[in-house]
C-alpha cells in the first residue's frame, strides 16, 4: 500500500468521500439518488483529466457494496472482458469499471452489449473525450452520459488537507506543516487535475529536507514540485475580470502582442471558459461583419482547445486570438439591432403593414392580409421595391454599415443600392 502512489490511496471509499461533483453526487442529485434507492445503471463519466471520474466509479461501487473490477478499453483484451463476465456469473452482480471507454472497438463492444443489456455487468464507462463525438451509438445509447466539472481551487484545497491529515492511506504519519500559500499554489497550479496536486504534494513530502519534529513544506518547495512558479490570478477577484476587460479591449483594439499577454495570463490562471466566451463575444461584436468568418473559425479553436485541453490547447487559441486582432472590426450589426430594440421599447412603431401579415388561414383575404403583397423572388432580379417596415416608422434607418473589411464595403454597395 506505501507503495502506491498517493493519488491512488486517497481514493473515495464512497461517494460521501468524492471531492466535487455536488451536481451529481450531492443530496438529491442523480447518482446519489441511484445509491439512496441501490439502483445503479450502467453510465459513462466523462471530463477533464483528474476530476475523479474512476475514483467516483469506485466510490459508487463501494457505497453499494458491489463487486468491482478495472479494466482498460486499449489495452486490456476481450480474454479479460470474458473473465469478467464470468466473475459476474459466480457472483451475481458485478460492475466493470471501463477506463478509456471511447476506445473500445468493435469486438469487445459487441461482446459487452448483451451482458450490459442483461444488467449481469454494471458497466461504468470513464473518458476524457465527449461521448456524444468519441463513442460508438450503439453503446452510448444504453448508458446514462454524466458530465464531471474540472475542480475548484477549494476543492483541491480540501483534499491535499485530507491527505496530510490521513495517517492510514495519506501522509499523516510524516510530521508535514504545509503552509497555505504553498497548498494554494498546489491547488492553483494542477489546474483542476487533482491527482497531479496530489502527486505534487507526495514529492514535496518526501523530497523536502526536515527533522523529526517538522517538515515544512513552504512556496518555493511547492513551485519546484509542480514545476511551476507561482501565479496571483483570483477567478472570482477584481484582477480576474480587469484581465478579462483588458484582453477583450486588446482585441478589439487591434493590439496582438497585449492581446497575447493577457491571453497568456488567462491559459496561466487555467481559465479556458472565460477565454471562449470573450473570444466568441469578440467574433462578433468587435469583428462582425467586417470578417464574418472570424466567428466560426473563433469557434473551431475553442472546440478544439476543448478537446485537446492545455498545454496543447495554447496553439489553436493563439491562431485564433492574432486573426481576431488583425481582423478590421465593425459592430454596425449589433448596433443596428439595438437601435431597433429602443425604439420597440419606447416608440409607438405602428401596425404591421396589411400586405406582409399572414394570409395562410381562411377568411384571411376578407380581412386584407397579405393583398398586394409583391413575391421577390418572382421578379427577375430577385427584388421588388415595398413597403416592410409600419407605417410609423417607413422611414427609419438602423443599419449603417461601416467602410471596414471588404465583406461589409461589399454590403454597403447594396445596402445604398437597395435604398435608392
């Protein structure tokens, strides 16, 4: 048991002992009420590295008093699945704790369906990609699909003080004093990946130099044992969203290089959600239509940041934040659309004009609706000039286009075209 890693030892022994993951296992949430009521489904967990997905599995297991067995989708064979099934026969019950389960193939998936439709195996599927991208539909189709949540600093916070004070599986036998910068670091650093705060600590016990009386372990032992300095970036502080304020405004500003450095100072604090909401959020109300495809492409980067997850994730944001930057902006959409949105909350902006109001009903011509109205597309040019707007507001103007990016001066062109 000394022998394994620390990580592995502090396991939960039931779902009581999980860290995080209250949506799920907290008082009347799904799998606690699977346990309250001893009816487990066969299911897949799906998250981020670290979260604790074979370690919740487990703990399910053991809060119903089940058999369970491990086994690896790539590299354990179909012997070891018939093996199994075989242990479920003597025992009645047995759940198959599946890691990688996204790369299960054909043969074994096949062998497993029916034990799995029978309910003789439980089985628990475990993954870092998304199961609705990475499994095959047959299998997916009879597991309940549970999301776990990259952990809160607090979290990690709370099971490095777990593990310094168990002296049967964690290091409370060793006489640790582990100062709270040092254990934020730890739990800042990991980003979310709690068994690499876990593996941090372990090292920093047994690698810092003490007496028999003490052990300290302080900031610099613990930057050294996650190889990472530390960094001050509070998520829900002032400086977080002075960050946040000061990338989008370098990015709507046209500045890379500050841009860059912000984005750095977020990938830093491991904050991929706010980084994808201000990009998108940037795509299109800072870029729009002067490069409307900056918002898809925005998009393909955060999807596969995702699905990457850091450090690799850093690449495809940095190609999306220097187009974002370079891109000519305009935000005459939006604009328009708001000026549109003030004047239906404070203007009397007048009926709907009688030709454009639906005449798909009978008795509908008696009323006047939809008379006169003139189809474009039945004209050769694909446009016919009519009255849209009501009466009130014929007039009125909200689009004005900007001179930016040659989608929109092509927009423009047609726009005062159309008017004249």
């Amino acid at each position: 048991m000394a022998n394994q890693p620390l990580a592995f030892r502090m396991r939960p022994k039931n779902i009581d002992e999980v860290i995080g993951q209250q949506h799920l296992v907290g008082e009347g949430h799904m799998i606690k009420r699977m346990v309250d009521a001893n009816r487990l489904h066969s299911m897949v967990c799906y998250g981020p590295p670290g979260t604790g997905k074979t370690s919740m599995a487990i703990g399910i297991a053991n809060s119903l008093d089940i058999r369970y067995k491990l086994l690896n989708a790539a590299t354990d064979r179909k012997k070891d699945m018939q093996i199994a099934v075989e242990e479920a026969k003597m025992s009645g019950q047995l759940v198959v704790i599946l890691d990688e389960v996204h790369r299960l193939d054909k043969a074994k998936q096949d062998f497993l369906l029916p034990h799995v439709e029978s309910n003789l195996i439980t089985l628990i599927g475990c993954t870092t990609a998304n199961p609705y991208h990475s499994i095959n539909p047959a299998i997916r189709s009879r597991l309940h699909i549970f999301e776990l949540y990259r952990l809160e600093p607090s979290d990690i916070v709370e099971a490095l003080d777990r593990a310094i004070a168990d002296e049967e599986h964690g290091l409370g036998e060793l006489p640790l004093a582990v100062d709270i910068e040092a254990k934020e670091h730890f739990a800042n650093a990991c980003n979310g990946d709690l068994r690499a705060a876990l593996n941090g600590l372990e090292l920093a016990a047994y690698s810092t130099p003490g007496d028999d009386d003490k052990i300290v372990i302080d900031l610099a032992n613990a930057e050294a044992c996650m190889q990472k300095k530390s960094f001050s970036h509070d998520k829900g502080g002032d400086a977080h969203y002075d960050v946040l304020s000061a990338f989008q405004k370098s990015i709507r500003g046209s500045d890379v290089d500050a841009a860059l450095h912000y984005l750095g100072r977020l990938i830093e604090a491991g904050d991929l959600e706010s980084i994808s909401r201000r990009m998108l959020v940037c795509a299109y109300e800072d870029i729009g239509l002067a490069n409307p495809h900056a918002g898809p492409r925005a998009l393909a980067a955060i999807e596969t940041a995702e699905r990457v997850g850091f450090p690799e994730a850093r690449i495809p944001l940095s190609v999306a934040i220097v187009e974002l930057c370079l891109s000519p902006k305009s935000n005459s959409a939006y604009s328009a659309l708001d000026a549109a949105l003030a004047d239906i909350r404070s203007v009397d902006t007048g009926e709907i004009p009688a030709h454009l109001k639906d005449a798909h009903y009978k008795g509908a011509a008696a009323l006047g609706r939809g008379m006169d109205y003139k189809y474009p597309h039945a004209f050769d040019s694909g446009w016919v000039k009519q009255q849209y707007l009501p009466d009130k507001i014929k007039h009125k103007q909200y689009y004005h286009p900007k001179n930016t990016g040659k989608f929109e001066k092509n927009l423009q062109q047609i726009y005062q075209k159309l008017k004249k």
